[in-house]
C-alpha cells in the first residue's frame, strides 16, 4: 500500500491487497485505508475485477480461479463486492472508472471511494 499527499486530503493507491485468502480477511484492508485517510481522502482500488455476475472477463476469472484452486479461499472480486466492502468500512460511496487495456498488468479497472466525515465527529 502506498500513500501521497493529494492536496485536500490524502490518497491512498491499493492494487490486488483484497484478493487474498478468506473474503472476512478482504475487508481488514478497506478498514484500515478508512482509518488512515482524513475526511475527503481518496482511495483508489485498482484491480482484475471479475464482472458482477462472475462471468468474466476471461483474464480476471481465470485469475480468480487460480486464486480458489492455489489458495485457502482466495478470489478476485467484482465491483461490487468491492463496492460492498467500501461502504461496509465507512466510505461514502463510489466511482467505478474504467482503463483503457494496457494500463498495469491484469488491471481492468478503477474504484474510487471517499471518505465522508466520520458520524460524532
């Protein structure tokens, strides 16, 4: 995980942290990001996301794939259990950006969440 400053708030940049093993262990990451970044901060997910229906792509299903025969539970995930593991951690929501191919190996895509001012606070 890597972090810089954005000017109004911290970025924070994860690429394939959340496909480990178990899916409870998937959200200790999202988590974690909340609770470093500030209110507004930006995290940008990049990843080999499988379709929401988990029929492809070929390229992030046959990862995922190799994730459930190679590990104790691991899989890619699509957008929106990603989506899902975001607002679970507190982010206010977010943005699915699309990549041009080419763009880092296996990334098809972006999910942008920020986080909202914590409730109390």
């Amino acid at each position: 995980m890597s972090s810089a400053r954005d000017g109004d708030g911290r970025a924070l940049w994860i690429v394939w942290v959340t496909r480990r093993p178990s899916r409870g262990r998937g959200r200790v990451p999202a988590r974690k990001c909340h609770a470093a970044l500030d209110d507004g901060g930006t995290l940008v997910v990049a990843e080999a996301f499988v379709d929401d229906d988990g029929s492809g792509p070929r390229a992030a299903a046959l990862m995922s794939l190799h994730m459930l025969v190679n590990t104790a539970g691991g899989r890619n995930y699509s957008r929106a259990a990603y989506e899902r593991m975001l607002l679970r951690a507190g982010f206010a929501g977010t943005e699915r950006v699309p990549v041009a191919g080419g763009f880092a190996a296996g990334v098809n895509g972006l999910l942008v969440a920020r986080r909202g001012p914590v409730a109390g606070a």
